[in-house]
C-alpha cells in the first residue's frame, strides 16, 4: 500500500482522460477560423455531358434546357419554355449560352432562390439496333449575376448523365403507394440507427429493393446500355417544341442539412439561419425505376434562425422541413408527346401544420473520440488551446449525406453549403490543453473537410 498514493493522486487537467494506450497527439497545427468561400464566379454558359449507359459519349443527340423552378404552384399542366438547345460533341458534351436578358419570370425564379439559377437539361434519342426511345435528364444550377450565393452541390456528378431507356408512356400511371414503403431500401437508411452513409444507390424502386442485379438497360430481353443512339426522326426546333409538367404529388419530409460535434469538455453549435443553402439529389424515372441524378439547390430566404447553440458534449445530426414534390413531365414537339418522365426534386423550406421549424436527427457521438483520433489522417488534425476556445466551419459544403431523406420511397442524399449564416461551431471548455478536431475529408483549412469532429 506504500505505492498507492501516486496511483491515486489527482490527474493532469491538461490531459485529457483516455482508456490504455495515450492517443497520438503528434502532428497537427494550432486551428484558426477558415476564410469564408468567396462567391461562384457569375456565368451565362452552362454546359455538361451525356453518355450511353455503358459511359460512351452519346455524340449528335438534340439537348433542351429550361429553367426547372417555373410552375411550381400551379395547378394542372404547366408549359416551361426553352432557355436554349444544343446538339451533343463527339464526346458527348454541349454548351448553352443563356439569354443576357432572361425572361421575366426566370428572372423571378431566380431571385427568389437566392441568385441561383435552376435548369433542366434533357437530351434525347432512339437506339440503332433495337429502336429503344432512350432519354437524358440532368439538373444543373448556376449563377448569372455577381451575389452571394454559395452554389455547394454543383458538379456533384460532374454533369455526365447516363441516357436510360424511355420507356414511360404518356398514359402510364405513377406506381408509388405509401402502403409499400417500408419495403423500399429508402425505409432501411431512414430506420438505420447509424449515421447515414456517405452515397445512395444510383437506381432504386418506390416500392420494392431492387435485387443486386438490377439491370436498367435490359428492355424485351436486349441489353441496350452500349447500343449507338441516333437523334429523333423528327428534328426538334424550338417553334415548334415544348416542355410541360404537371405537379402529381407533394409531401414534407425532414431532411438531414448538417451535423456537429463536441467531446470532452466542448460544446457544439450547428446554425441553419435565414436562407436555405442546401443541395440536394433529384431522381428521375423514365423506365420502369429511379435513377439519382444531379442534384438541385436551394438557396431561398426561410425568415428562421434554426439548429442548436452550445450543447454541452453533443454530437448530432440536424434536419429541417423541406417540401418535396412529383412532377410528370413531358417533352412535346407539333403537339405529340415526343417523351415522358417523372421527377421528384426538393420544392423549398415548409413548416408543416403543427409541425417543427427543425428537429435533431441521429445521434454520430460514434464518430468521435479517442479510437477515431488514431484512424483519423495526421493532415487532417488540428487543436486549439484550453480556456474557451472557438472554431467555426464556414467554408465549402458539408459532407454529401447520404440517405438525407426519403421521399416517395426514394432515398435521396443532401449536402449544406458553408457560411456565415451555415456553419458547424465548436467552443472548448476551461480544461487546458490541447483540444483536437479533425475533418473528414481534409484539413479544416483546406476548404474540404466536409464536417469535423472532436477528440
């Protein structure tokens, strides 16, 4: 018993507790705030690229864009007009110059989003072999004028769409009931207890899992992915061609827009406040199922303050009410349908009847921690000193989160882009010493750390 004194005497408040082997401290830079990102740099040219199924350029097909946000609260069947056409490279890549002057209610769309601009680009052909009417639907966003809007998802998939086959009809009926939804893989990622991964399967069903199996591009027993497609019979021009879409279905769905971390003795703080700054994934069913495609952003003014403010050694994910709505659409050319296809895509910020302004989402505590410190890249490390310290995530775009939401049993992944009004914020306690985080994706100075987390 003469040895017990030292074993029992008080421990280093430097130092913070830990079970077996100390943790690795080496490495790392005392943190400072990281400059807030300046603005996307304005543009009146939007471009992308579309691709057969097996990735082989799609060359000489005709592309339509327009803006995605008109009709939006109309009732029936609504004509959006083009913004611009093009025809596919060899590469299977196009560029649309937009109107120096958009037309007025384009011009209102996009003020009222923040100065960011949504469009839908559609490229469309048959194959040569089978005659398989087969379609393209990408979503981009874009600025056109100098604001302070943070575009955080553009280029998620590098705007190269896949071409599926267009085998939805005019007359063909929308399958999802709500009565199948715990049956989709959507209802599996919104019940998993576990932070939500990092992707979502790129096809999925509204009401069954798909088998692993899957193949998209098998029409009447033929596999049609690598199949060369020529443009329509039909030229397109822009007299005599228009897009329509007629708004199916609508619901409000909590969405997954960030998360944030404190350990030990830290306190966190995730802030969503005045306007929305998130992106997030469309899908789109030409066929018999849904395809992700790129995502769309909302950048509209919610008048909230919403998250949390120093919550004592809290880890969390945090989600806001966002309207989701099912469009069919329907391309049109000397009044025929020439093709059809559903959507479904993020509408905008709605409290609904009784309902929350924002709610706490998973518990990701897992993801902290001593053990994870050790996994965690040195690079990617940095600390700040005791008594109070604060650090702020204010640039870049979160995490890509996976499983963010379920909406008409498809699970659809979101990303938040970082500012001053959108930030992840940590302020350590009075314990001295060194107080480490580290990002997921990178250094917190690098802009692509994506979320931190706390040691």
């Amino acid at each position: 018993m003469a040895d017990a004194g030292p074993c029992l005497a008080d421990p280093d408040p430097s130092v913070q507790p830990y079970f077996a082997t100390p943790p690795d401290e080496t490495g790392g830079a005392e943190a400072v705030d990281a400059p807030e990102e300046a603005a996307q740099a304005p543009s009146n040219t939007v471009t992308g690229k579309f691709t057969l199924g097996s990735g082989q350029p799609a060359a000489g097909l005709p592309v339509t864009l327009t803006a995605n946000d008109l009709g939006d609260d109309a009732t029936g069947e609504t004509q959006v007009p083009f913004l611009g056409t093009a025809t596919t490279a060899a590469d299977g890549t196009w560029s649309i110059t937009l109107p120096s002057t958009l037309p007025a209610d384009v011009q209102q769309a996009k003020d009222d989003n923040g100065g960011i601009l949504n469009l839908q680009a559609t490229a469309e052909g048959v194959t040569t072999t089978t005659s398989t009417p087969m379609l393209g639907v990408d979503t981009l966003s874009t600025t056109t004028a100098q604001q302070s809007a943070t575009v955080s998802g553009q280029n998620d998939y590098g705007h190269s769409t896949l071409l599926a086959p267009n085998t939805v009809s005019g007359t063909t009926q929308d399958t999802y009931a709500a009565s199948t939804d715990s049956s989709t893989l959507a209802a599996k990622f919104e019940a998993d207890p576990a932070p939500a991964p990092d992707t979502v399967p790129m096809w999925q069903s509204d009401n069954s899992t798909l088998a692993a199996d899957y193949n998209p591009y098998l029409v009447n027993g033929h596999d049609v992915s690598a199949e060369a497609v020529r443009p329509p019979t039909v030229p397109m021009s822009s007299g005599n061609c228009w897009d329509t879409k007629t708004q199916i279905d609508s619901s409000t769905k909590y969405t997954v827009v960030g998360e944030a971390h404190a350990n030990w003795d830290a306190k966190s703080t995730f802030e969503y406040e005045s306007s929305m700054s998130s992106s997030i994934d469309t899908a789109v069913k030409s066929s018999g199922n849904w395809t992700i495609g790129a995502s769309k952003e909302l950048s509209q003014s919610n008048g909230m303050t919403v998250g949390w403010s120093n919550k004592s050694k809290y880890s969390h994910q945090y989600q806001v009410p966002i309207l989701y709505k099912k469009w069919k659409y329907q391309h049109w050319c000397s009044s025929s349908a020439r093709a059809t296809w559903y959507k479904i895509e993020a509408s905008g910020y709605h409290i609904p009847a009784d309902g929350a302004a924002g709610k706490f989402g998973k518990d990701v505590s897992s993801k902290d921690g001593s053990a994870n410190f050790n996994r965690a890249p040195k690079a990617n490390r940095t600390y700040l000193e005791g008594g109070g310290g604060t650090l702020s995530l204010a640039q870049g775009s979160s995490v890509k989160f996976g499983g963010a939401v379920s909406a008409f049993g498809i699970s659809l992944g979101a990303k938040t882009g970082y500012d001053s009004n959108h930030r992840q914020r940590i302020t350590f306690g009075s314990q001295p010493g060194k107080h480490w985080i580290w990002g997921k994706n990178g250094s917190l100075s690098s802009g692509h750390a994506g979320v931190f987390y706390s040691k």
